[in-house]
C-alpha cells in the first residue's frame, strides 16, 4: 500500500470536524504510506461546509478533497460519492465524531501489509483495547447483527457493524452499493463476502462511544433497517458488481 484514501461522511459537525481532522492529520503511518482525505458534506443544516472551508484555507499543505451533496441523501450515499472519489490503493471510513482512532489505521494497515490483506475489519469488540463503556442494548443489538450476518455470509467476525473497514480501493469500486443511511454497513459486508478467494482479517481497535446528547445519530430504527438490509442482500437482491 502506498496511499490511503480516508472517507470522512459529514452531517452536523461543524463543532467537532476539525477535532477528527486533527487526529487524522497527526497520525504517522506506518511504512510511508502517504494519506488522502476525502470529506463528503451531506448537506449539513449547520455550518460544517464553512468549517471544513476554514480549515483546509489553514492547513494548504494537508491534502484535503472535499464535495458537498446538494441535498441530505444519507451517510452511505456520502460514502459512495467518497469512493468515487478516492484515489489510494486502500480506504477506509472515519466518522466525522470522535468515537473512533486515526491511530488505529496503522494496526490495521500493518495487518494489510503482513498478509496481503484485501478488507481489515477493526473490531470493537476484539482484543484488550479501550472502549468507553455505554450502552447494554447497544452491544447486544450489535452482536445479534453480527451473528445473522455471518450466518449468512459464513463469515466469522466479531463486529460486522465496525465503521473502520480497510478495503482495497479497487475491490470497494466495483462493488454495486445501494444503501444510502445506515444499512451501508451489512450491505457492504455481504457482498465483500461473495468476492471469490477475497481475504477478509479483523484485528481489535479502541472505541469511545458517544452518547446521544453528545450526537450520536443511529437508533432502534437503523437496526430494523440492518437487519432488513442483511436479509436482502444475502438472499433475494444477490448481485455484488456493478
């Protein structure tokens, strides 16, 4: 791997993207991979658009490539347009909160390089590393998706629903996505699945949740969608290229 495209889907961030950007601006890779970062604005009702602005006008020697959606469309549908975009050999999505660790790409990255791994899901809940503790029903609804997605898909991870998934740029573009809220995640797990000889690795990352007064968005809702989406694109709605 020489560069790393990192996504970064924006809704309503305007007081914590330049936080994540920091982070993700601080870390070093690991063996001179070099780093893009590519935001998609999903039509924020606040001024995350003026935000991401200031911030590239100081700091011109970041590369930063930014778009804004011309209406709310949704997180995956701002994930797809960032994989349009995308220019490195591998990529991987960054929520625009603070819930997950830029550090944690170089764990990931190392496990790309050592065996010549196609997709590194980072586990939320693998290993000893950190993880803000919050939510019961959280983790159980997490780990029942991720059973019934791998009973379907045969494959045997720990957390399906992981926003930090390291994919092969080349692999994520000719995958045919549909999903445009929150069901990107099973969505593009099933289909990654059905890519013949691919070598999926899942190694354990750090976690630190958001409460939903510090903003965070998904609920009940997006896991009834989750699971609808898992069923979908295992059974009936099967095909995986574009």
């Amino acid at each position: 791997m020489q560069k790393l495209s990192i996504l970064i889907p924006a809704y309503n961030e305007e007081k914590t993207i330049h936080l994540i950007l920091n982070k993700v601006k601080a870390v070093k890779l690991v063996d001179n991979v070099q780093k893009e970062v590519i935001i998609v604005n999903d039509a924020s009702s606040d001024d995350t658009a003026g935000a991401i602005e200031r911030y590239k006008t100081a700091n011109p020697e970041f590369p930063i490539t930014f778009f804004s959606q011309p209406k709310n469309q949704g997180k995956g549908a701002a994930i797809h347009k960032a994989i349009e975009l995308a220019t490195g050999d591998y990529l991987i999505v960054q929520d625009a909160d603070l819930e997950y660790d830029p550090e944690e790409f170089n764990r990931m990255i190392s496990t790309v390089h050592y065996a010549d791994a196609d997709v590194v899901y980072g586990s939320r809940f693998r290993g000893s590393e950190a993880h803000r503790i919050l939510f019961f029903w959280h983790s159980i609804g997490n780990q029942f998706l991720t059973f019934i997605s791998n009973a379907l898909t045969n494959l045997n991870l720990t957390d399906m629903e992981t926003c930090y998934k390291m994919v092969r740029s080349s692999i994520a573009k000719s995958l045919l996505l549909k999903e445009k809220r929150f069901g990107f995640e099973p969505e593009l797990t099933a289909k990654l699945a059905r890519i013949p000889e691919i070598r999926i690795y899942e190694v354990g990352i750090s976690y630190y949740g958001r409460t939903y007064a510090e903003g965070k968005k998904i609920g009940w809702k997006d896991g009834v969608r989750a699971i609808w989406c898992i069923a979908k694109y295992n059974i009936w709605d099967r095909r995986h290229l574009k």
